[in-house]
C-alpha cells in the first residue's frame, strides 16, 4: 500500500506518538473517509499502510487516503468520545453512521400560578419542568391525556386562560379543575402539580399514600365530595398501574437496545420506560454497515492482543455505534438494558459524559427480560419490514431495465432523468427535471429551467431548449475526456486515468412526459449532441388519457412498448414521470405567481424595499400598471426619487 502514498503523508505516520487518540482520514476531494480511535496511535495508524489489505473494502478506503488528521487524548474514554462527536459531525463514507433524527419530543408543566401542561420539542430551560424525553409525539400526548384524567390539570394557553369567564368543555367531561374561574384554591391545584410530578418520576406510591392521607382527612371533616374526588383519583392511578405492568419500583427511567443485522442491513430498537412507564419504542437504521464491518474487522485481526473476532461482532459494533452516537446530544438514563455486551469502556465513557453512573445490563431478568424481548421483537419486524420495501425498490428497478432491455449489473447506480414542461397559456413557462437512482427519487438532485425566448405554448422549443441545457455541457466533458484517454483505453477504469472518466455521466435513461413528437425533438437534440438515441423513452398517454395504458416510445426506432396496467415496470415509470409532472407544476405556479404580483421583479432593484413597492403597487394597481407608467409618474409616489424612478423605468422595460 505504501508506494501508493505521498512520502509526506508516511512520514506522518512514522512520527505518531505511542499515545491515545483519534485519527481521520481524507481524500483527494478534502472528504472524510474514516474517523478512529486507537489507545497507540503510532501502531495502530501505522498497520493501515504496513500491511497488504488485498481489493477488501479496507483496502478500497487506503487506496484513497492522502491526507491524514490525528488528536491525542488523556484516555481511551476522551477517544471513544471525540470519535463519535466526529462520526457525527463529519458524516464518513466508512463509519457507522445513524443520521440525525428529529429531536425528541417533552411534556412540559410550564411556570404559572396555576402550571398548564403541555407538549415540547426543543431545547429545555429552567424556567419550567420537563420531563421525557418521549419516543414520539404519541407517547406525550398520552401522558398528557392520562394526567388529565387523573390530577386533571389545565392544558390550555395562558392567554386563553387569562380571558376565560367560565369554565370551558374540559371542566365539564372532568379532565379540568376549573382553575381559571376560581373552582380550585391554589394550594390544592399545587398539591395535585406536585402528585403529577412525582408520578412522571415513578414516585407512585408516594403519590398514593399522600392521595390516600389527603381523603381521609377530607372524609374526617364530613367533605364527602372532595374525598370521593380523590378517591377516584386513586383508582385512575391503580389502573394505569395494572395496565402498564409497572412492577419493579427501582426501575424508574430505562432504556431498552435491542439490535438486529441481516442482510447487509441493521437496526436499533430504542424502548423508553420513564417513571416506571413504558412508553414505547423507535427504530434506527444505521448507514455503511457493511464497510465499517470489515474495516472494523481487519483492525481486530491485526491489532495485537485483539480478541478473536466473532460471528456475532457485528451486532456488538452497531449497537456501540448507536450507545456512543446517540447519547452525545440526548440525556442517558441511570440504567441502558442491552441486547448485546457492550465493551466497558464505552459504558464508562458515556458515564463521564453524563455526569453520573451508567449501568449496563446484558442479561436481564423479571419485568426487563420482557421488556428486552418486546424490543428484540419489534427490531426484528422494523428490519424486516426495511428489507422488504427495499426488495419491492429493486424489483421494480429490476422489472424496468428488463423490460427496456437495458444493462443492469449495477441496479443500484442505474439512473433515471425524466423531463416536463409546464406553463399556462404559453405564460411561465417552465421545464423540470427530476432524477431516480438507488431505487428512489432524488430530491435534492431535481432541478428547474426557466424557459425564453420561445414562441409561448411552444412545447416542442421548450423541450428543446432544456436539453440542450441539460446535456449540451456533459456531451462536450464526455468528448473532451475521450481526447484525454490514450488509443484504445475509451473504456479504462484505471484509476491513473482522469478523474473526469468518473464525473461526467449520463443517466441510463432519459425519460420525456409526451409521445411521438416530444421525443423525435429529444433526439434532433441527442443527434446534435452526438450522445446515444437508446436513451431517450417517451412516455405517451394511452386510449382516453387512462392511467395504466400508457405506452413507452422510443427514439431509436424501435417499436413501441406497451409493459400492462399491473407491470411494475410501468409503476415505476409513472412514479417518475407523475414526479415530474408535480415538480415542474409547483415551479410553474410560483413563477406565474411573481410575473402577476411583481414583487420580485420590484424587488430585485436596488433601492426598492417592501414600503416602496407596496406603494408602487398601490398607485398603479400591479406591475403592469408600474410598467406601463412613465419615468414622471413613477417619480410622483411618496419616496421614490427620479433617479430610482429611472432605475425602474429600465428595469421593467
């Protein structure tokens, strides 16, 4: 490996010092390709470019490496802990890596004379209680409903609070205490905040010997209504109770992990139980399993003193991904039961981060054995139900490149560009350009063109045009990287060859919303464009416009194709093109929406903000009216002087 590095980047790591840390690695392009962790660096970096790692995937990822980040630490913990804030934070092609999923949400009994309760996502502050975090909404807003019904505080605004003349519906159906006009002193409303806290904290118990003193006491003064109020109170309580199977009083805030892997795929099962609650579950699905597998797996073999590698490691991995990864940004519990045995170091690490003591359970009995094989159960189903929707994804990617007869050795990296033109009346016209690949649609890669200088309407111009948009400069890359190959090697892979042979691709099929005419001007343009015609399909409208009937043309002379209603090749391809056609709607309408309003074309002249082109606006009654105004007139409205009068005047004509 080492005659593929720079002599800079070997010195490097000669000069590693035999001490804990961290270390990235980069590619050419300045991504990060690897963060690790090492108790020695020096050797631990060095095995990497020491050894012969044949064409594995490690091998793959040292055969990019050309510049090198490293960071020493005091302990294996800071290292274990700087590696993931880095994972998380770089996002590397070949670490386990769980995306950031959207922050979790709180029950929150807000300050107030009388606290309200209420539903929370964001960041927390001392000004009011929380308590969570939640696995979802759901599981909050249950917990809202049920200490409504038992302590029945309010759950409404303070501004609505404040203006409240009776009591409102809630009061009625006993899910309110009717604070708002009087119906609860403060200090019993106080008592009933203080059981629902103690409740949330698993103090129930607690909170029925103190429900319990309170009805005595009220049926000793002969308050007989009050004392059935908390009475009723008590059996709601033990309800709950018996419904969730809160058994083990110690058990007050967990955390359940449950992992499953197969087929190249994995998942993390995260079952809350807070106060004592089971409050349900959320899967995670981590990326790049495979490739940080191995990677893992080679540094195991090597490393001196390494355990062997088992079966089951890959599990043991994940599941230190997710405890390592998760953790950085959300509270841990006191106590994390496990599917896996996880290394102590990690758990020790992640209780220096917290503050407190962590503990790990891997072999659980009584309540946490049931509630780990809950856990282990749904991670299973949630795995199951991934690879099923993922095989469906590829078999219809599959269906469609058979039935085009198109060449499929790389399913995942077969790609779909498909094209629509909007307008209304010739007005805003618009073209889209939507794009499918890994067996899905690419949101981020769709793109939309302004189409001008057209005669308005003219569908066949504005296919045209963004063809040529689309595809004139990657016919001239792909001609100019052609030149750049030696004879003979148009075909190479050699990775000495230039970087652009990888870059500059065309999608494996060329999709346009229309028939016989769309297509024979998408290939007057391929034919321009000297790029092949075999990749241009058209999407023609079946008998009566019916969806299921559509029928696929092709560019190159070939017959057309009709695939059948229940063809999943056909599925797929109205996917897209429906995507398409949505896409470049939307974009159509917002566009027309401007050329009606005018506020952006106003707005992009200096020296016009939001007053001045309201009052443009108002005076001549919309854009057209400011167009059609002379420089005198626009110069007679309130704050516009004659030289901006003038910068308009140009800008609209």
């Amino acid at each position: 490996m080492s005659d593929v590095h720079s002599d800079q980047l070997l010195s490097e790591v000669a000069a590693l010092p035999q001490l804990p840390g961290v270390y990235r690695y980069f590619d050419a392009a300045g991504a990060v390709l690897y963060v690790g962790k090492a108790r020695n660096l020096k050797k631990r970096v060095a095995n990497y470019f020491q050894k012969s790692h044949g064409g594995t995937r490690i091998g793959h990822m040292i055969s990019k490496i050309v510049r090198m980040e490293t960071t020493v630490v005091r302990s294996e913990a800071e290292a274990l802990l700087l590696e993931n804030n880095l994972i998380k934070t770089l996002k590397p092609r070949y670490n386990i890596l769980f995306r950031d999923d959207k922050s979790y949400p709180y029950l929150k009994i807000a300050s107030h004379a009388f606290p309200r309760l209420a539903y929370y996502r964001g960041a927390t502050d001392k000004k009011h209680r929380y308590f969570g975090p939640y696995p979802s909404a759901w599981a909050v807003k249950e917990s809202i409903q049920l200490l409504q019904k038992v302590f029945r505080l309010r759950t409404c605004e303070d501004t609505v609070y404040a203006n409240r003349t009776r009591p409102c519906l809630l009061y009625q159906i006993k899910r309110c205490s009717g604070p708002c006009v009087g119906h609860i002193a403060p200090d019993a409303y106080a008592q009933d905040v203080a059981s629902a806290e103690a409740f949330l904290m698993g103090d129930t118990q607690l909170v029925l010997s103190k429900l319990e003193q309170r009805m005595t006491t009220h049926a000793e003064k002969l308050e007989f209504e009050q004392a059935a109020e908390l009475r009723n109170q008590m059996s709601a309580i033990s309800r709950v109770l018996h419904q969730q199977s809160i058994e083990i009083a110690s058990d007050k805030d967990v955390d359940i992990l449950a992992v499953k892997v197969q087929g190249g795929k994995a998942c993390v099962n995260l079952a809350m139980v807070r106060g004592g609650r089971h409050l349900g579950d959320r899967p995670y699905f981590p990326v790049h399993v495979e490739d940080a597998a191995q990677i893992h797996h080679g540094e195991l073999d090597a490393e001196e003193g390494a355990a062997p590698v088992l079966a089951d490691a890959i599990e043991v991995q994940v599941l230190e991904a997710f405890i390592a990864q998760h953790y950085i940004d959300v509270p841990v519990p006191a106590t994390l039961v496990l599917s896996e045995q996880v290394s102590r170091e990690l758990i020790e690490a992640i209780s220096l981060q917290a503050g407190a003591r962590v503990t790990a359970v891997f072999q659980p009995r009584e309540q946490r054995r049931h509630w780990l094989e809950m856990a282990e159960t749904n991670a299973k189903l949630q795995l199951a139900r991934l690879l099923a929707e993922e095989g469906s994804q590829q078999a219809r990617t599959r269906a469609l490149t058979d039935a085009l007869e198109l060449a499929s050795d790389d399913l995942d990296a077969f790609r779909v560009e498909c094209f629509d033109i909007s307008h209304t009346a010739g007005e805003a016209t618009q073209a889209s350009c939507v794009v499918f690949e890994h067996h899905t649609m690419q949101n981020k890669e769709y793109r939309r063109y302004n189409i001008e200088g057209i005669t308005p309407g003219d569908d066949y111009a504005a296919m045209r045009q963004v063809l040529h948009r689309r595809y004139g400069k990657l016919a001239e890359a792909m001609a100019a990287e052609t030149e750049e190959l030696p004879p003979g090697d148009a075909e190479s892979d050699d990775s000495e060859a230039p970087v652009k042979i990888r870059t500059a691709r065309m999608p494996d099929l060329v999709l346009v919303d229309g028939g016989k005419g769309q297509v024979s001007m998408a290939r007057e343009v391929f034919s321009e464009l000297g790029l092949p015609l075999s990749l241009i399909v058209g999407v023609e409208k079946g008998e009566g416009r019916k969806v299921g009937l559509e029928e696929l043309v092709f560019a190159d002379g070939r017959e057309k194709v009709y695939l059948g209603k229940d063809s999943a090749a056909l599925m797929l391809v109205a996917q897209i093109r429906d995507e398409a056609h949505r896409f470049a709607i939307t974009g159509m309408r917002a566009k027309r929406a401007k050329v009606r309003v005018g506020g952006s074309q106003l707005e992009d002249i200096p020296g016009i903000g939001p007053k001045r082109r309201a009052r443009l606006l108002q005076r001549f009654g919309g854009i057209r009216g400011v167009a059609a105004a002379s420089v005198e007139d626009i110069a007679s409205v309130e704050g516009i002087a004659s030289e901006l009068a003038e910068e308009i005047y140009k800008a609209l004509h």
